[in-house]
C-alpha cells in the first residue's frame, strides 16, 4: 500500500491481496488474522444488535430461522451468531457462502464439532438456495464490489430475503485509514491484513453513496436504515415482515 493517502472524497480503485490466488496456509493466516480485528474492533456488535431488534419470536416461524451470509470467509461472524441464537433458544439454519473454496475449507476448520453451519463454495449470483432465506447477512463484503454489482446485490438480497438484509462494511475516512496502516504494522498482523485494511478503508463507502446504491436497486429512503458504529463501521439495514405468517 503506497504511503500517500488516497483521495477519501471518491472510493479507490485499488486491489486487495486476499483478492488475488494465493495458498491456502496464506489466506487462512490472514482470515485468522482480520477475525482477530474483528473481536478487537467489536465489529460484530452492529449485526448482532441489529438481530436483537428484530425481536424474532421462535413460535411464530414455521421451522429454524435461515441466515445467510455471503462472503463469510472465516466463519467467525456466523459463530458468532450461532452463539446468540443458543443463548437466545432460537433455532437457526445457518448458511456461509463464499466464492472461495479455501475459504470455506478454513470456515469449517475454524469451527468447533459441534457446530451446524452448512458452508457453501458458490457464486452468490448463481447460487440456488436449499430453502427459504429468513436473513441475509454480510461482513466486509460489499466494498470488494464494483457499484454495479453492489446494486445487483442488494437486488438479490430482495428478491430472497424474506423477513431482512444487513451489511456490516466500512466507513471511508483517513483517521481510520492511517490508525489501522500504523497498528496492523506493529501488532505484526498478517501481510496481507497490513496491505488489505487500509485499501478495504479506502474502498468503503460514505452515507451518500449507499443511498445512491439503494436507490438504484429500487429501494427508497424509507426502507433501508443507514447507521455508522464506532470504529469506522457503515452498515446498511432493511426489515421487511416479521415472520413467514406476517406475509400470507
């Protein structure tokens, strides 16, 4: 990642080494090392307060809610909520979906025996559900994606998300830009999590572009929630019904 900081008033047009082939033993270094982040920075706070808010009532469901998460990479979010839901006496279907075979390999490693998550190796697009979708999830996911394809994201996530979306990306601005350049250096994190987060940082969006990206997905204003978390998270929430009974 060169030194001089991009321009924070457009998104950049740069690549990310996790984007690139590499090995397994590289990409699982640095899964383990951006899930690391990821427990550091509380990033999974906004998903899963946005799931509480739901206030999802199990009898009302006609069997376990199914969530998915598309571009899951190491699992961890999807842990996370198999852990919430236990607590919570909800039973879930869960579902990670990435592009990468390794990732999903890594994702099933990374989990305990226990565990119940189906991990899926498919296209997002080209991916035919086994059953319905309650929710859709994703982690630093949209900010890999060109803006059409965001837009043909959020379409997909419309027309198979029944009860919910919710994006847990990025907020673009130079503090957490050079915070994260200057601790993953000397927190010695993976190569990759040195060169990947400010790029992710200056790929991320503003407020003002994800409404733009919503609208021309065919969403207005009032069905999408746009909210920004502490430290430097944008995430882009849309509740549909309740439950399954809500929309018969």
């Amino acid at each position: 990642m060169p030194h001089n900081a991009p321009d924070f008033r457009h998104r950049a047009e740069l690549t990310e080494k996790m984007d690139e082939p590499c090995s397994r033993e590289q990409l699982r270094g640095c899964l383990r090392d951006l899930a690391l982040t990821n427990r550091l920075t509380m990033a999974y706070r906004p998903l899963l307060r946005w799931l509480d808010a739901l206030e999802i009532a199990q009898p009302h469901l006609a069997g376990p809610l199914h969530i998915l998460d598309v571009g899951c990479g190491y699992g961890d979010s999807l842990r996370r909520i198999e852990r919430w839901a236990k607590r919570r006496g909800i039973a879930v279907a869960l579902t990670g979906l990435d592009l990468s075979l390794d990732a999903t390999v890594i994702a099933a490693e990374a989990s305990p025996a226990e565990s119940a998550i189906h991990w899926v190796n498919a296209d997002v697009f080209s991916y035919t559900p086994r059953q319905p979708i309650d929710l859709v999830v994703s982690s630093l996911f949209t900010h890999h994606l060109a803006s059409d394809h965001i837009v043909r994201f959020l379409q997909w996530m419309e027309r198979h998300a029944q009860i919910g979306w919710f994006i847990n990306d990025l907020s673009r601005a130079p503090i957490p830009y050079h915070f994260f350049r200057i601790f993953s250096k000397l927190a010695r994190l993976h190569p990759f999590v040195q060169h990947d987060g400010p790029v992710s940082i200056a790929r991320a969006f503003h407020p003002v572009e994800w409404r733009d990206l919503c609208f021309a997905a065919g969403l207005g204003q009032q069905d999408v929630q746009i909210q920004s978390f502490k430290p430097a998270r944008l995430c882009v929430a849309r509740r549909k019904a309740q439950s399954r009974e809500e929309r018969q």
